[in-house]
C-alpha cells in the first residue's frame, strides 16, 4: 500500500555492503498516479546529528502529495548499522550504497546542510544518478567558517533539554520572536510521531564532527570542484544561518554553473521549517518545470 | 474601455505640478474583476536611458492579467515634460507628484536598476504609499561600482547600432548563447510597438548619469538608512550583474529588515527579461501572499 505522509510510512530497511539502512518511503510513486507527469523520487539528506525524526512532516508531505519521498539515515547514523565515516566524500560513498540497493538510477535531491555537502559529493561522484539538486544552509567544499563554529554556536549542540528537541530552536531558527514561534511549531511537527527514531550516539557525533572540520579546510578560492556539478541547482538558505553562514549560499550560487539562490528574511540555517509551504512552492517550480 | 496588454494601451498623459507625464496603464483593475481578490496597481520604475518601450510586454502583460499595470516616464524622461534632476531623492519626489496626481494612495511596486533606487527613495520618503516593493539588478544607497561603472561597460552605452535596442543585449544579459538568445527574444518583443515613445535627450541621459554617480558616493557600510524601509522587499538579479554589481543585491537582502532575494543563473542585469515566465511567478508568489 502506497502510504502518502510520512507519518503512516513505517520504518523499512534495506542491506547492502554490510550495512542496513533505515528509511521511510511515502508518498504518490510515479506509475500509480494516472495523468499526471512523472516525477522522480525525491531523497533527502539529513543534516549533523539529525534522525529521520527531524525531516519536517510539512515539507516532506506536501512533496509527496506528488511524488515519492525517501528518508533515510547514512551508515552508523541512529537506526542505521555501520559507522560514521571521517569525510564526506565517504559519506556520500556510503549514501550512494543506500540509493543503489533501492534499485534506483535517477533521483531529486534535497540536502540539509551536512546532508547538502554529501548531497554534492553525491552528484560529483555519480552526475547521472542526481537530475536536480536543492542545497538548504549548506555552503561549498572549503566554505566560509564549514565545520569550524564559533564557541557561542558549538555550545548549542551540547545543551540538555527538558524535550531535547528544543535543542533546534536556537541552531535552526533566528532569535526573533516570528522565526522562534515557527521554530517551535516545526518542533511540535517533529515530535508527534509516536514510534521514534534510535538517537545518534556519541561516536557517530563525533565522526560527523571530525567530517565537517576536514571538508570546510579543502581551502580553493576559485571553488574549481564546483564546475563538476553541471546539474540544476537550487540554494536555499536564512538571511542568518548561524551554522553554515549565509555568504555560502552566495558563493555556492556564484561558483556553480547552474544555481539560483533563494534566501528568506528572518531566519537561519532551518529556513525551509520555517517557511515550509512557501520553500515548497520554489522548490516545486524549480524541480518541476 | 480597459486594456489588457501594453500593446492596446495608448500613451496617456497627466499633469502635476507643472510636468506632463506620460505613461500607460493597462490591465484589469480591481473593481472590474468578479470574485478574485483585491490587488493593488503595480507600478514600473523604469531604467537609465529607458522609456516607456522598454518595459517587457512579457512581463507587464503577465501581471495585467489579474491587476492594473502602470508604467511611467518620469520628470524630464523620453515623453514625459521636465527636468531629469541631478539626485535619485529628487526623481523619487517628482514619482510620487506622479503618483499622487492618479488619485493612488497605495500601490505595489517593481523597480530596475537605477528604478530600483528611485523605488526605494519613494518608499522611504512615503512609507504608507509603497505596500510591497520588488527591486531588480539594483543595490543600497552608497552601494557597490553603483554609478561608477567601469571604462569597458560605460563604453557598451555610448554604441551606435543599427536597431539601436540591441545595445541592450551586452548591458542587461549575460555573454552566453543562452542568454544572448534569450536578450534577441526580450529586443523582439519590445520593438513590435508601432506608435513609440520619444528617445531620452543627451541632457536628461546626462543628468541621469549625474544622479547615479551622486548616490553611490553616499557611503555607510553599516547601510542604516535601509532600516526605514519595513516593508516586505523581493530582492532579484541575475547571477553576474555588470552594471549594479550582483553583491548589491545580496548587500540589499542582508541590510533590509524584511527581503527575500532570488538570484537566477547565466543571467545578468535584465534576469527578469531573460526569465520572464519564472520572475512573474516569482513576484507574484511574493505580492500575492
């Protein structure tokens, strides 16, 4: 049965190189639906320390109102076996193993920060599989300030909450009463799914840690990699990203050859959960013209 | 009788404070529609040297279809009567005798380049009159290279040509085959207009020119005075804007309390006439929500 919101899509799992991936699958796959055009499935890529969990039920559903969404967590994150690897070039290795043993060999993709700098390796490593690529808070390969967070900023990934969700309020969303109550109503979505998620241990933190430090200190101010990525890109990111600050959203529009940008006002490295139908609607416009 | 497209719509004139402006207004005006919602008139701030032929039938026509369109020569512009004065704060003055001489008392805005400046100094100097402002391939006050256009790009609006609007194609697109294509269709739809407007005299070219330099040498890194302007802001560019340089948009989305900027690909000054299909969805997206 075709589920069509990913909270009626049941964890699955699929294995392949010793590893077994979990993911969610969900909603309107191509040859069920009559009429419409056909879309290819639309794959997201998690960011640092995030769970299948922490995909926003309001972006993620809306796409599969009309095509299919998979989820899924990379080797060693959460429910995921394996281990974190200590690049993202291998991240994007193991990423590939997932998409691979799905059978499939062309997709969408939407990549949250960490998960938007696997998502390019992706697409260099493999330009055939990625027909289109979203890049939400992300920056290049050697970006400004990539995995090296100021103290202020690396303290809120380690503070302790009462709903440990919470943590997303002050990374994600600006600190302005709009961006913060739309950071908690992006909480409120993530939480309500009853059958949870394994957390991301320890290690596997701190390899993804280790990741990011080494990808932001492959300095090339020409950004040459980035001719590699021919494909249609779409940037997307808050006027204030905290995380991986704004300016590299204006790089990576300026260095790829085939990029728009889009930034909202008022928010930071979470933007897309906070303007979840209006990121919906670029987003489809790019995809889907 | 009201007129849909720019086409059908005859130059009409108004008089205030001793200037005859000439403009057109065409569409179909919120009291004539049945049922859709109530849109403000959208009002055009055209560019250095331009008239009321160089407003894209693309573009206008697109917005006409569910709102009144306006497009104006200011003071001392091609038809219009006037002095072109020597500062952007003065053609904002003589706008708003326009504005207010049709009787509007709210209106939304889309300006170009040096448009664009114009725009925001209408909307600062009369807040409750601009409701939602789009600016295209401008920049702040005091912004970057704004009226101090290099040797190479000032000498690309001295050339003579035999239809003389192909002069727009190096200045608002980009140095690819698409773009160039893109910029033939953009000259092909504004020459098709029998009955054209006047040229812009040497004077008023100069004047303009005067008043470009005159607002880029206002320096303030810290951009205070964009905090007036509190209305929501489209900020849109292509990815390589040689005449306002695309930073300034950026500059624009960072400094102004409430921007959105969209930056499109392989595009340059005139994006929104290289794309006009995407940037009226864009826009719309933008006014209508």
């Amino acid at each position: 049965m075709t589920k069509f919101t990913q909270d009626m899509a049941l964890a699955q799992h699929v294995e392949a190189c010793g590893i077994r991936f979990a993911y969610r699958r969900f909603g309107i796959s191509a040859y069920r639906r009559l009429g419409g055009p056909e879309r290819l499935p639309l794959v997201f890529f998690q960011h640092f320390i995030g769970t299948l969990d922490d995909h926003d039920p309001a972006v993620s559903d809306a796409f599969a109102a009309d095509r299919e969404v998979i989820l899924f967590n990379n080797a060693g994150v959460a429910s995921s076996s394996g281990t974190v690897p200590g690049t993202i070039e291998a991240m994007a290795r193991d990423a590939i193993t997932f998409i691979d043993a799905l059978g499939l060999t062309t997709i969408d993709v939407v990549g949250h920060s960490m998960g938007g700098l696997v998502a390019q390796e992706v697409a260099l490593a493999r330009p055939e599989l990625v027909r289109r690529l979203v890049l939400v808070g992300t920056g290049p390969r050697g970006g400004e300030g990539i995995g090296a967070l100021p103290a202020w900023v690396a303290e809120l990934f380690t503070r302790k909450y009462e709903r440990q969700e919470d943590m997303w309020l002050p990374i994600l969303f600006a600190p302005t009463q709009t961006s913060q109550a739309a950071g908690r109503a992006y909480v409120e979505r993530i939480i309500t799914r009853a059958d949870r998620d394994a957390p991301v241990s320890d290690q596997s933190i701190a390899a993804q840690r280790a990741a990011l430090a080494a990808y932001g200190k492959h300095k090339d101010p020409s950004y040459a990699h980035l001719k590699g990525l021919e494909l249609p890109v779409l940037v997307v990111n808050g006027s204030d990203d905290i995380v991986i600050p704004t300016i590299n959203s204006y790089i990576l529009q300026q260095f790829l050859p085939n990029a728009e940008l889009i930034l909202y006002p008022d928010a930071g490295h979470g933007a897309h959960f906070q303007y979840p139908a209006l990121f919906v609607r670029h987003a489809r416009i790019f995809l889907d013209d």
